[in-house]
C-alpha cells in the first residue's frame, strides 16, 4: 500500500474514532477558553465532520493530507479545548501532537510548520475564531476585518460568526455613529473620513500614534454630543496623530472641527496631535459646547491654517476649563483668535502654549466667582462681548500675574466685586508690568470703562499701566471707585494712568461723617498723564486724581 493511502486510511479511521467521541461524550461542558459551552461533534454539520482529504503537496516535501483540525472547526473547538486525545493530528496536520499540545500549543499549524491565522493565539486554541482581530496579524494569509484559512491551505475560513466578537479595529472605517468602543490603528492608517464621526452610547473612541485621518469638506470628529463618548487620541513627540483635509490640495478651512459636547466625559484628551486646514464652520478647529468642567486635556498640539470664520480653540459654555498647555497656534485669521474661553475657563490656559503671527487669546467675559490666580499666557488677550467680572459668594479674589496683558474691546469694564463683592489684585514685576488697555486700533481715550470697583469691594494694584479707559467721562476714568461711604479699598504702587477720557483714578466723594468711609492708599511712585482732565498737562496726582480728593466729603488717602 502507498504511503498516502496509508495516511488517507489513517485519517478516515481518525476521523470516525471523533465521531464515536462525540457522539458519546458531554454537550455540557465548558470552553476553557470563555466560559461558553462548547459544541457537541454530533450537533456538527456533516459537512465539517468529514475532512477534505484531497492531497497537498507541499513545496519541501512529500505529498501531505489537508489539516483535520482546520476543516473540522466543531471537531478542532472541542480538541483545543478539552486537552483530549482527539486533538493530536488535529491541532499540528501530520507532525502528531498530542492533546497537551492541541490545548495549549499556540493555535492550529498546518502540515510542514505553515501558521495560519490562528497560530499565534494562546491556551484556548481557537482565538482566531473567537476573536478574529487576534488573526489580523497572527498568519501570513491574515486579511483585515474577516477570518482567513486557520491551515493555509485555502480551505473557506468559518465566517459563521457563533462565537465571533464583534471586531475592535477596522480598517475601512471611513466615519459615521461610533457607540461601541473602536481603536483607530497606525498599521490600519491613512484613515479618509467622509462622513462625519460621532462618539456617543458610553463609546470610547482610541486613536493611536502615527495615525492620519484626512476628512472630507463639511465633515469632523463629534464626541459626546447627545449621549455621553469619549476620545483618547495620543500621539507622542515622534510619531504624532494627524487630523487634515482629504483635499488633493488642501487649503484653510476645508474640514470642520473636534468638537466636545456636554456629555464628553472624563479623560478625553488629544496629544501630540497636529490639525491643519481646519475650522470650515465659524466656530473653530476643536470646539467645546457646555462641556462639563475639567473633563478636556489638550496637550502638544500644533494648530495650523485656520478657516477664515474660526478660532483655533473655541470653549463656549462658561466653565469647560479646557487643560491646554505647550501647544503651537499658526495661521489663525487676523480677526479670530488662537483661544477662546469665558472668565471661569481661562485658568485652564497653562504654559508652554506658542502663539504666532499676533494670534490673541479672547475672554468673552464672564464672571471669575471663586478665587484664582491667573498666569501670563504668552499672548496678549483681548476682553469682547461682556464686561469681565471678579464677583461671588465670600468675596473672591483674582489675581493677575507678572506680564499679562489685557486689551478691552470698545464699552466694555472690568468689574470688581458686583453685588456680592470681590477683591482684584494685579500683581506686576519692574520687569514685567501687567497692562490693560484697548483693543480698537488706532486706540483712543474713553474706548473702554476701566476698572470699576464697586461698594464694599477692594483693588490692589502694584506695576500695572491702565490706558485709554474712562467712557464715562467726568464720572469716570482707567480705575473708578465707585462708593466713598463703602468698606472698598483701594492701593496702588507703581502703577501708570494715561489717555483716559476721564481722570487718571476716579474717586467717588462720600460723607466723612458717615460711616464706613473707603480707603484710599496711593503711593508717590505712581504716575499719569494724557489725561482729558488735566488739560494743564501737569501729569501730577492734583491734576488726574478725583475729585474725591479735592472735596470734604471724600474717601480718606
């Protein structure tokens, strides 16, 4: 007899001694390897039951059987997985392991030594049929999103999808409802998205590094919108993640935007990330919208060509306190800013963060309500669309550290202490003053208010230069005290009052005899001038300070 008629024989005996098995054994037992029931042989298809026989000669040596193990996926489960004889030829073709090895040998060889998909996977046996991503790069023959041949010799793979997760990557993901967590591959990369995608359901959507997603026009990245999602996209300084326009030649503002709804949650973050030519909206390239506060890190990224209606970062919503630090700002439209956030979000802006080309950060006002320090963000920024305020229970204290500088936009104030009281501080350095002025170019006096310290609130001022203020003319100027006959104070060193429409410091008069009477403490170190009531030019305190000090009935100094 011929030594493949012998083999043949052999694996037709083999093959009906697993059928015996089956039909005598258990249907209840356990999968070692999830916890599921595993199949009983003589549920089997028949089909699967008898092994394709056809000989394969192999490229190094003599004429081989097909791999039992891989067309006999009922019969290969439960050998892996029991440890039991049966799994011999079963789980290694023609080198005859035993059932240790079928169990826990690493998956399913096909005759000669050729790994299929499954040959990388572990104890179970069968993760390329239990988890098909394992397969993707367990074999040679490997094909993304789908099961390939377990023995490499182009026998159909179970596509069944009984006991098959659903896939953790994909690599035809070109946008669209993500509610299942999703992990976005570099192997898988460049990603074009044409339809936006959106993060919700719990989902947690996982960008690696070195991954590129290029979007289509009018499509983005939308997380947490209507129910809560999440995005972790971390790059690293070498091979960072890359958010850009699909367009052959890309040009500003030919995407949309990330944009973070008030159900993103906890841990969402970008880092070392680069979005270029983003921002097609008037709103900006990563937007937040009534994001819950502190749930937004964003970390080492380089935003670049900007739309001509778009900041770079946008934070709408009064208290999404977006972590952003050593980040670059590139190309931002002259009339846009690089940020923009309201006053309880700014203390978010943190250092490292490079802003080119005169890009401004903009505080749409609002209210600073707890205490706070605020740092120099390496730019100037600009105060729009309502007055900024210092107000809240326990009267809060802002603090505005060495270098910052504020430019108000026409009409508006910066208010301290409004209703409830609150105490600002402006805390320069000789080296680095803190300047607060107009944004209208050319500037002139009385484009903004100026600080206005209302009753029972207090400033304290030292380096600071305060220009261009007092629109209320002779009842106002760059810093206001608004109640003599209040507990407000006031102390001011080495500080400057120019260009005011007004006076230089403008000191409400109140009763001596009336008490509390307000503190003034102005020290000889300050300076003015330009100011529209000293039409003398003296530039002294006489002639720029009042007129509180001029009368009886004024605040003490």
């Amino acid at each position: 007899m011929t030594r493949l008629a012998q083999r043949s024989l052999v694996l037709v005996l083999f093959g009906a001694s697993l059928l015996f098995v089956g039909c005598g054994g258990s249907s209840s037992h356990k999968d070692a390897g999830d916890g599921s029931a595993a199949k009983d042989v003589a549920d089997a298809p028949k089909a699967d039951v008898i092994p394709d026989l056809t000989p394969i000669p192999p490229a190094d040596g003599p004429v081989v059987t097909a791999d039992l193990a891989a067309d006999t996926f009922p019969v290969g489960i439960d050998s892996a997985r029991t440890g039991g004889a049966t799994g011999s030829d079963g789980a290694t073709g023609a080198g005859g392991a035993t059932g240790t090895d079928a169990a826990t040998g690493g998956g399913v060889t096909g005759a000669g030594g050729v790994t299929g998909a499954g040959g990388a996977t572990g104890a179970a046996g069968d993760a390329a049929i239990d988890n098909p991503a394992v397969g993707l790069d367990a074999g040679p023959d490997a094909a993304a999103g789908g099961l390939t041949d377990a023995a490499g010799d182009g026998a159909p793979a179970d596509d069944s999808g009984a006991e098959t997760d659903a896939l953790p990557v994909s690599c035809a993901f070109a946008g669209g409802d993500v509610t299942a967590n999703l992990t976005l591959t570099k192997a898988c990369s460049p990603y074009t998205i044409t339809d936006t995608i959106i993060v919700y359901g719990n989902a947690v959507l996982t960008i690696e590094a070195g991954v590129t997603l290029s979007f289509a026009a009018d499509n983005g990245l939308s997380v947490g919108d209507a129910t809560a999602g999440e995005l972790v996209a971390v790059g690293t300084a070498q091979d960072p993640i890359v958010f850009t326009s699909a367009a052959p030649t890309p040009a500003a503002g030919d995407w949309m935007n990330i944009s973070f709804g008030d159900n993103t949650m906890a841990g969402t973050q970008i880092a070392y990330a680069r979005l270029d030519y983003c921002g097609s909206g008037s709103d900006g390239c990563i937007i937040g919208s009534d994001v819950k506060a502190s749930r937004v890190t964003l970390a080492h990224l380089t935003i670049d060509h900007v739309g001509p209606g778009s900041d770079g970062i946008l934070e709408n919503g009064a208290a999404s306190n977006f972590a952003i630090t050593s980040s670059s700002f590139s190309n931002i439209p002259t009339t846009r800013y690089a940020i923009s956030v309201q006053a309880p979000s700014f203390a978010g802006i943190g250092a490292g963060n490079t802003f080119n080309g005169g890009a401004m950060i903009e505080l749409a006002g609002g209210t600073v309500a707890s205490t706070t320090s605020w740092s120099d963000p390496g730019t100037p920024i600009a105060v729009t669309t309502d007055n900024l305020s210092v107000a809240g229970p326990g009267s809060p204290v802002l603090t505005l550290g060495p270098g910052m500088t504020f430019k108000f936009d026409a009409g508006f104030a910066f208010d301290v202490g409004a209703d409830t009281g609150g105490k600002l501080v402006v805390a320069g350095t000789a080296a680095q003053r803190v300047v607060l002025t107009s944004l209208v170019a050319p500037p002139s006096p009385g484009d903004w208010f100026g600080i206005d310290v209302l009753s029972g609130s207090s400033a304290q001022l030292s380096y600071a230069d305060i220009s261009y203020g007092g629109s209320d003319l002779l009842n106002g100027g760059n810093l206001v005290l608004e109640d003599g006959n209040s507990t407000s104070k006031l102390v001011v060193d080495h500080s400057s009052f120019t260009y005011s429409l007004g006076y230089g410091i403008y000191l409400s008069c109140g009763d001596t005899t009336a008490s509390p009477v307000s503190t003034v403490t102005l020290d000889p170190s300050n300076t003015y001038g330009h100011n529209a009531v000293d039409t003398t030019n003296a530039n002294d305190r006489a002639h720029n300070v009042g007129p509180g000090l001029a009368g009886p009935d004024c605040p003490a100094h």
